[in-house]
C-alpha cells in the first residue's frame, strides 16, 4: 500500500517514506538443525512484521539422518519500524493507539447516525451539532497525548525560580493542539490570536533543540540567576525581561522586574524615584488590555472579550504608556542600565518593531509578539498569512521545524501541505485522526478528502490515511486487534483489507482463532469465520487431532470436508467395527451430536454405535425386545444412503444372530428383500475394480446369503 | 437479602501479558505470595514468578523468584502438600512442570520436569492438583489422560487413557482422590474413576439448544462439599451445572438456552469459572438443600460475575477488554481478595498490556 501512495517527494505524498539507506540490520536464525545446511530458503511474510522463513534440508542430506526434520520453519521478528521518534516508546504509542479507539469509533458512530438523519430531513449534513462533536473528540485526542503537569508547587515559592519545572511536552500534542485551534474550535476563534499566544507559552520548549527561542534565554538565565548579586547591572537579566515580554509571559516579566535591587530594604530610601520607574513599569505590563474570554490563574493581563471595550482599553492603556515615556522622572534615574532598558520595555509595548525582533529568537516568537503588541485586531487567515511571511523575512530559519512548517500550512489553508506534513512529521496515527478536525466545517478540505481518486485505486484521501494506520496497527501482535474498527470505518477497501487481515491470523492458535471468531461475530462476517474454522479444523485434522477436526469442521459446518473425512475415518473404523474396540470411538460420536444435521457422512457412526448398543444387549442376555430394536436400527442403517457401501457386508454379518433369530423372524418379508437387494448390489459392484475387500471370513457372505434366505422362507410362513 | 458488592478494586499493571495466576497457599501467617505466568510477547520470554502481595492502602507486587518454563503457561494450579506450596504448570509445548518452592523465601527450591521426555503431542490444555498435592492430572488436545503422583521420593507418571485424538480435552478437575472430571469440544464432559480403568464413567453431552451444544468448555470446578456436581463454563457465555447422578440433564446458570428462564449474562467465552467462597447466610443454607452453589465466571468481554441459581446474575465488574482469568484466596473467608487479571492482548490499560486487579468483597445487605 505505502508503495501504491507515494509520489515523488513533493508535498502530495501522503506517506512517510525514507529511502535513505540505512546500515543493514543482522538477525540470526535459530533453526536448530543438524549442519551441513544447504541454503535452500524459503521467505514470505508471517503476521505483523515478522518474516517467516523456511530451511528446507537438501533431499540427499534430510535421508541420511533418521528421525532428523526435513526442515525447520522460523518466525524472525524485524524491528525498529518507527520513523518517528516522538512514538518509539511502544508502550507509549499502545497507549495512545487503545485510548485514541474510542473516541474515534464514538465520531465516527454519530457521523453516520447524522447522515442518516440529514437522509430522512433532506437537510444539510453538518450543522452546528457537528462541530460540537468534533471539538469534544479533539478534546479527548488531545488529553490523551499528555497533560500540563507541573510539578507539585512547594508552599513558599522560590523568588528566584522563573520558571516553573513542567514536563516535556510532546511536539504530536503540540501539533494537535494547533489544528484543533484552527479547524475545531469555533467557539474562539474570535480570540484565535490569544490561543496562538498561549499554544506558544506550552510548546516553546520543543523549538529550543533546533532553533534558540526565548525558553532556552530564560532557562540560561535562570541557572545564573543565583549566583547574581546585582541582576540589574547584567544585560542577561534586561535580556530575559523583554524576551518574557515580547511573547507575552506577562507574569515572567513582572516576576522579573520585581528582582530589581531596588526593590530591597536598604536601598529603597536612595533609589526611590527609579524603583518607581520600575514599579509603573511592572504594573503597566500587568494591566494590559487582552481580547479574549477569560485568563487562567497566575496570568497577567485585563480580559475583554467585546471587540470595542478592547479598542478603547488598548488606546488608553498605549496613552499611558506614552505617557510614562515623556514623563520627567527618566531625568532622576540615576543608574543607566535601568533607565535604558526599561525604556526599551516601554518600546516593546509600544510595538516598536526593532525592539520586538531583538527580543524574540525565531520566527513565531516574532509573529506572537506583533500579535500582541502590533496588531492585536488581526483577523482572518489571509491577513494572518502575509504577516507570516513578513515574520520569516525578519527571521529566517535556514531548516525550519516540523511545528513551523505546520503552522505555515495552516496559514497558507494549503490543506495538502497540512495533510503531508502531518504525515511525514508525525505519522500515520496523526493523520488518520487529523482528518476529522480537517473536514469539519471546510468544504474545501472535505471535498479535497472525500473526492475519491483513481491514482489511489479509487479511494479517497480519507480513505487512504485510514488504511494505511490500520495496516500499522495490523502489522503488530498487540495492536491488530483495534485494526478492524479502522477498517470498518473505510466504505471500499475496508472490509476486503478486515477480512485479509483475519485470515492472516494463525487460526490453528485457538486463542487467536476464538478471538477471530467474536471479531467476525461482531462485524456479521459469517463468511470469514466459517473459514477461519475450516482451516482451524483442517489443521487440526491433519496433525491427527480428528476430534477437534470434525468439531471445528462441523462448526463452520463445512459438509464437504466432512463427508470427505468420514471417508478417512471409515477406513480406521473399518478395522475395528467387529471388534470391542469400538468403544473408543464413543467420545467422538458423542461428539456428533444426536442431531446430525451438521456431521455429514459422519452420521453414520452416530447410528452404528446405536445399532452396536442394540446388539450388545442382545448379546448379553436375550430379550426379544432388544432384538427387535436391534432389527429395526439394522433396517435404517441399510436404508440410510450415507451408509458406505463397504459397511454392508460387515453389517450383516455381524447381526447374523438377529437373522437367525429362534423364536420368530425378526424381519418382514420386505425388509428382507431390502437386505438381499443390497447383498445383489454388493456382488455386483465387487466386480468392479475399485472395490474395496473388508477383512471379513471368505465364508461370510454366504452364510449371511443363507442366514437372509432362511428368514425370508420364515416370514413367507409367517405372514 | 444480602448481595455482593465490590469494597476495594485496584489495578496493577504489568509489562507483560499475563496467561495465568493463583494464590499460593499461606507459606506463613502474614504473607500472601502469587504466582504468575507471564509471557512477554516482544521478546519472546516466559516466565512463572512468585510475586509478595503486600495489601495496605495500596497493595503491592514483588516478585520474589521465577522459573523460565518450556513455553508460554497453558494452565496453572497450586495445592498444599504436607504444609509445604506445590505448583503444577503446563505448558502450549506439551510439558508440565511440578515446582516446589521454598516456604520460607519463596525461592524455587526444586523444579522437576516432569518427564524428561514429552507427555503429549501438541498443547496440555488442563490440569488439577489434588488438595493435599499428591497427584495431578492433566489432559491435552491430543486426547491423552495422564496422571503424575507426587510422592516423597519422586514423581511417577502413567497414562491414563488415549483417545489417539478423536477427542481433545481442554480442562481438568479432580473429584475426589479417586474421581476426577474432564471437559472437551461439544460441551461434552466425562466422570472418570481411576478404580474403573480404561474409559470415561459416565459422560454428558449437552442436549439443549444446538448452538450452546456445539461449545467447547474451558473451565470446570467441583465444591468439596459436592463432589457429584460439576459446574462448568465454556462458549457462548454458557455455564452449567451438571450431576453425576443424573447425567443425561444440566442446570443452565446462564447462557443461551431454550427456556426463557435463564439469563444470558455474556455471549463471548467463559474463561473460568469457581465456586464462590464467599458465602452470605441465605447461601450457607443451600448448602443442605439440592440447588447450586454460588459460582463466580469470568468472560472473553469483561465480566466478572458471581452466578446464582434463579437469581439475576451479580455483575462484580465490566471491563471493556476480556478478563480471562481469577482467583479466589481460599484463606481469607470474612474479607476477601482476589487477583485477576486482563490478558488481552495489547489491551493499553494504563500503559500496560497486562493488568492485575487486586479487589475485595464486602458483604453489603
């Protein structure tokens, strides 16, 4: 499949595929066989990404060793499929394939209960009850790829620690999170650029290992900080502040300025105008104007979420700000750093442009910073596009990284560059779910999808991604069994792929194959089982489990195979019928069941361990009664067309005794002329080549012959 | 009425899938040891461990010593000989392993094969260990009956019957010394006595609904306080119950049947079931009287139930993946615990694909 999709690598591939040779990987064989070996091989894939490899012996070598196999099959399990590192931890990734199963299969439930009720409306698909679902799925995806776990906060907080020890986040919950700010939530997009601001406070941190962002200045400081006497004299300290501030950490930087020397005690009578310069510093940076709904605890800023209000707070808060710029208490600042960098603060906020690219690192951190203090009424992913751009230009990245690119595809609404970065930088998992939060609401990005392609073999896109995640979860012994649902959600390929995919599981495993049978159960797969089981018992069968054979056989009530076994067993039953060994054939038939309607020729057995009973009680003392039901099952047996032929003879013989009954003929006049029929064809099908002798005395056929005609004369008489 | 409830319910995941588990009798008054079969699926590595389950708040797992066995662990079973742990083990090879551990570390003192040479073709699918660990009897899906004795100087072992595969068996339970009860394909179970060799005793094959008939059973238990009633589990959800005395008739507990009266508590496979220790008073008293004894049933889909004759089924817990094994502390009568565990493959709960659950009963009224 992933051959089948990939294009030369331009951004339409939708499949992650390196073909950068790698050093060769060396497995070894342990096939436990005697050398010499000659390299006769045989190699096809097993379950998963396992291959299965045959060592056949040469022919000459496998005879002069006795009791030695004549080859050894070996299951070689290959490893290191991951191409993305962020999921290498197998445990993690299980983790995130079983919890992301339910949400999925609950979407994918509702979408086809709204389409069948859009049907009986004729009404539009999707409304507004849609992308409620959708962002309450993305809500779910997204708790399930980690949460913001800060470390428990001791209970006196450290003055010099800036910033709080969190876990790292992962760049797929990074990722996630910024196509559900741009496909799924509706609700806030009105504070999109706000989100955009936070989304940049959590995930900072992943830029720092390839680009130098304003976490790893923060971090570099903060291991200085304390060892620094006098933070306002060193150019790291004001560095960090306007970095803080420039992508809105309001509370880093407020917490920063209050660090100033003088703040302390004893020098708050000497440097009282300039620590009021700082102080109206800080309380300006704290009282800023944001559009959005509401802050979480500890962030700084005044919330507005009327468009209007925030104009007339912005304008006022700016007023004040030019304010402080002119004022005349700069003059009585006596310590210069101070002074100049808090004007370079005062700048920030004042959105001078070089100042804001100074304190910012790449280019995102550039892009928040001018949404924050540029132009904080930007709205519409056009307008947000071409800031973008400008952004690069000031900043450019010669690699950029995976989020970026992401960002950039978003931006752009280039939902086939959104799609193919997913893809190559965080697989298939992301984009199989991605494509939810994709479709709803873009026409589009649906149509884009939905339309189904004849490059692809007549699927969709959707279709496509979902495949291919399924194949990755199909090709695993822990995760195969979530596969199906995937599959079942793929309207072309889907259940043709579910189908292979479970007779690709080794049905002679009766673990396996009970788990593919309530597989089956569940998604009415009545054909698949019932091969599964034909298998199951085929394998069973021939490793000389007849039983278990004929039960599974009988299950998937395969009446071919049956009939085709009974022939086999008839042989075994055949040396044994006249004698007491019968009896071991007893579980067997019991296994039968009474009613037949499933044993095929197997029946047979049923009614000849009946007729067997029958005469033994005969034998063992004599009742009429039981000679008489013996007489009767004798007449069924030979009346039934599934008895064999070679059973006839055999048959008779044995109930002789019933045939020469004392005290009165046991059999009519028909039913023995019934029996002398078949004892007519008998003779005349042993001319026949094929003809198969019973080990029976060469006398038995006549004395049966005379036996029958003696009762025949008694039942003349008698009637 | 007094009814079941869940008091305490913990989950203690594990790294690797878990194929079984037993409480191992008391080795001294104050510590609890299990023994688990776990199979690590990425590696290929099999393991029998004895594990000390510390239960405070929060109970525990240490593993205190393991056996690597042949193979991954078909069927497990413990038993108490002359005051000293017994562990009797199968494997999916067809070998069967008796360990002895030590009772006062818990370190595997010996580990007998047994034999040296394979018992059977192909996997043993059931065994039991007498109560007092003198003999064991195991059966496999060849159709082979074998019975090892335990005694002071060795093991001994000899062959009970072959069904040269025209049956296969999947569970074994002893009866009495003497008596003993294996279950197969079709539903069909069989009464063995070891004092009238050569055969099955009497046998009983399910007469109702053909679908239920054609089941394979996975499980049996037999109370000692009823050594003539099996109960049974098995496909379809079904568990029954099944006198010798009257062996062309079963007591349907649950499952798909032809009376309307039985409830059908689940429809995937019942992978154990055991007599419920855990008795209240009105329980006790059918003790005397000719109904079955409360039974607790595990299942492919997630339940944990306790099953009482005419009355609704108790659903103990429904998990969303298959819960495919229990066990009961015998010696804990008033407060009981019980470990089972999810052995699903690749079920991630809680990062882990093996989970054992750790719960307690409270008798709530």
């Amino acid at each position: 499949m992933p051959g089948l999709l990939t294009e030369s690598g331009n951004s339409s591939s939708v499949v992650s595929y390196s073909p950068a040779a790698e050093t060769p990987a060396v497995y070894t064989l342990h096939h436990c066989l005697k050398p010499p070996i000659t390299p006769r091989l045989s190699i096809s894939w097993s379950r998963g990404n396992t291959l299965r490899v045959t060592i056949l012996r040469s022919p000459e070598t496998a005879n002069s060793v006795e009791e030695e196999p004549g080859g050894k099959v070996v299951d070689l399990k290959l490893s290191g499929e991951d191409v993305d590192s962020e999921i290498n931890d197998a445990v993690r990734w299980r983790r995130i394939a079983y919890g992301s199963l339910s949400p999925f299969a609950h979407l994918q439930n509702k979408k086809n209960a709204m389409a069948a009720l859009s049907e009986l409306r004729h009404s539009t698909p999707y409304d507004g009850d849609w992308s409620k679902y959708v962002l309450e799925y993305s809500k779910e995806i997204n708790s399930l790829l980690g949460s913001k776990k800060s470390s428990p906060a001791s209970l006196i907080e450290d003055p010099k620690t800036v910033l709080k020890n969190v876990e790292e986040p992962s760049s797929l919950k990074a990722a996630w999170e910024l196509l559900e700010i741009f496909y799924a939530d509706k609700q806030s997009h009105s504070w999109i650029l706000e989100r955009l601001v936070d989304w940049l406070s959590d995930y900072n941190t992943l830029f720092s290992g390839q680009v130098p962002s304003v976490h790893l200045r923060l971090v570099e400081f903060q291991a200085e900080l304390i060892n620094t006497q006098v933070v306002e004299n060193e150019i790291k300290y004001w560095q960090a502040i306007s970095s803080a501030l420039a992508v809105g950490w309001l509370d880093i930087a407020v917490k920063l300025l209050r660090l100033h020397g003088s703040y302390q005690l004893n020098q708050l009578g000497t440097r009282e105008t300039e620590n009021g310069l700082v102080e109206a510093v800080a309380v300006l940076v704290s009282k800023m104007p944001r559009m959005r709904a509401d802050l979480p605890s500890g962030k700084l800023g005044e919330c507005y979420f009327n468009k209007s209000d925030f104009v007339r707070a912005w304008e006022k808060w700016r007023a004040q700000i030019t304010k402080l710029d002119c004022s005349a208490f700069w003059l009585q600042c006596s310590h210069h750093e101070t002074k100049e960098n808090l004007k370079n603060l005062l700048q920030i906020l004042l959105g001078n442009t070089s100042a804001l690219s100074s304190a910012t690192c790449h280019w995102v951190e550039l892009y928040i910073a001018h949404f924050l203090y540029i132009r904080p009424l930007t709205s519409g992913l056009e307008s947000m596009y071409v800031l973008a751009q400008k952004c690069i230009q000031l900043k450019p990245t010669s690699s950029p990284h995976k989020l970026m690119r992401l960002i950039l595809g978003i931006l752009e609404e280039n939902t086939e560059v959104v799609l193919a970065e997913c893809s190559r930088s965080f697989g298939p998992w992301m984009i199989a779910h991605a494509t939810e939060l994709l479709t709803a609401g873009s026409i589009e990005a649906e149509i884009l999808l939905k339309e189904e392609r004849d490059k692809l073999g007549g699927i969709s896109l959707e279709e496509s991604h979902r495949l291919v995640y399924a194949q990755v979860l199909s090709s695993h012994a822990l995760t195969w069994q979530i596969a199906p649902i995937y599959l079942i959600s793929c309207m072309k390929h889907g259940l043709g792929l579910l189908e292979i995919l479970l007779y690709k599981q080794p049905a002679y495993h009766s673990q396996v194959l009970l788990k593919n049978i309530e597989i089956c159960r569940m998604y009415d797969l009545d054909s698949v089982s019932s091969n599964a089981m034909k298998i199951a018992g085929v394998h069973h069968w021939k490793h000389g489990r007849k039983g278990a054979g004929v039960f599974w056989l009988q299950q998937a009530r395969d009446e071919v195979r049956l009939n085709r076994i009974a022939q086999k067993l008839f042989d075994f039953v055949g040396k044994s019928i006249s004698d007491e060994s019968f009896e071991q054939w007893e579980g067997l038939i019991e296994l039968l069941g009474s009613e037949s309607k499933t044993a095929g020729g197997l029946e047979f057995l049923h009614k000849y361990r009946d007729f067997k009973k029958s005469l033994q009680q005969v034998q063992d003392g004599i009742f009429n009664d039981a000679a008489r039901k013996a007489g009767e099952a004798l007449i069924l047996l030979m009346k039934n067309p599934s008895t064999p032929q070679r059973f006839w003879l055999p048959l008779l013989y044995d109930s002789l005794k019933l045939l020469n009954w004392q005290e009165r003929p046991l059999l009519n006049v028909s039913q023995t002329n019934l029996l002398l029929n078949k004892l007519q064809e008998l003779s005349v099908a042993r001319l026949r080549p094929d003809f198969v002798e019973v080990g029976l005395p060469p006398q038995a056929l006549s004395s049966v012959r005379v036996a029958l005609a003696t009762n025949l004369g008694r039942a003349i008489l008698e009637e | 009425m007094a009814t079941e409830t869940l008091k305490q319910f913990t989950r203690l995941p594990q790294s690797t899938y878990i194929d079984a588990l037993r409480f191992l009798p008391p080795l001294s008054a104050l510590d609890r040891y299990v023994v688990v079969a776990s199979f690590n699926s990425d590696s290929d590595e099999t393991s029998i461990g004895i594990h000390a389950l510390t239960s405070t708040d929060t109970p525990t797992l240490t593993l205190q010593s393991s056996f690597t066995p042949s193979s991954r662990t078909s069927s497990l079973k413990v038993a108490q000989k002359s005051l000293n742990p017994i562990i009797a083990a199968s494997t999916v090879a067809g070998f069967l392993h008796i360990l002895f551990p030590n009772p006062i570390d818990a370190s595997f003192e010996s580990k007998v094969p047994v034999p040296e040479k394979r018992l059977y073709l192909g996997s043993i699918t059931g065994l039991d260990l007498q109560e007092n660990g003198s003999a064991c009897v195991s059966v496999g899906e060849d159709g082979r009956v074998n019975l090892i004795s335990v005694g002071d100087s060795g093991l001994d072992y000899r062959q009970i019957f072959d069904s040269k595969g025209l049956v296969s068996y999947t569970a074994a339970q002893w009866a009495s010394p003497f008596e003993f009860a294996t279950g197969g394909l079709g539903n069909l179970l069989q009464w063995w006595d070891q004092r009238r060799p050569g055969g099955p005793v009497t046998q009983f094959k399910g007469n109702w609904a053909n679908v239920a008939s054609s089941g394979i059973v996975h499980s049996i238990d037999i109370h000692p306080s009823r050594k003539h009633t099996c109960v049974a589990g098995g496909s379809y959800g079904s568990v029954f119950a099944w006198d010798v005395r009257r062996p062309h008739q079963s007591i349907v507990l649950s499952g798909i049947d032809n009376s309307e009266t039985t409830t059908c508590l689940s429809e995937s496979d019942v992978w154990e079931v055991q007599y419920d220790t855990f008795m209240s008073a009105s329980d006790h008293a059918k003790l005397s009287t000719t109904g079955v004894l409360p039974v607790m049933i595990c299942s492919e889909d997630g339940i944990l139930a306790v099953l009482k004759q005419g009355e609704e089924p108790t659903e103990l817990l429904a998990e969303n993946c298959a819960i495919n094994c229990f066990d009961i502390d015998q010696q804990n009568p008033s407060f009981r615990m019980g470990v089972y565990c999810f052995i699903d493959e690749g079920v991630a709960y809680n990062d882990r694909y093996g989970v054992i659950g750790l719960f307690s009963m409270a008798n709530g009224s």
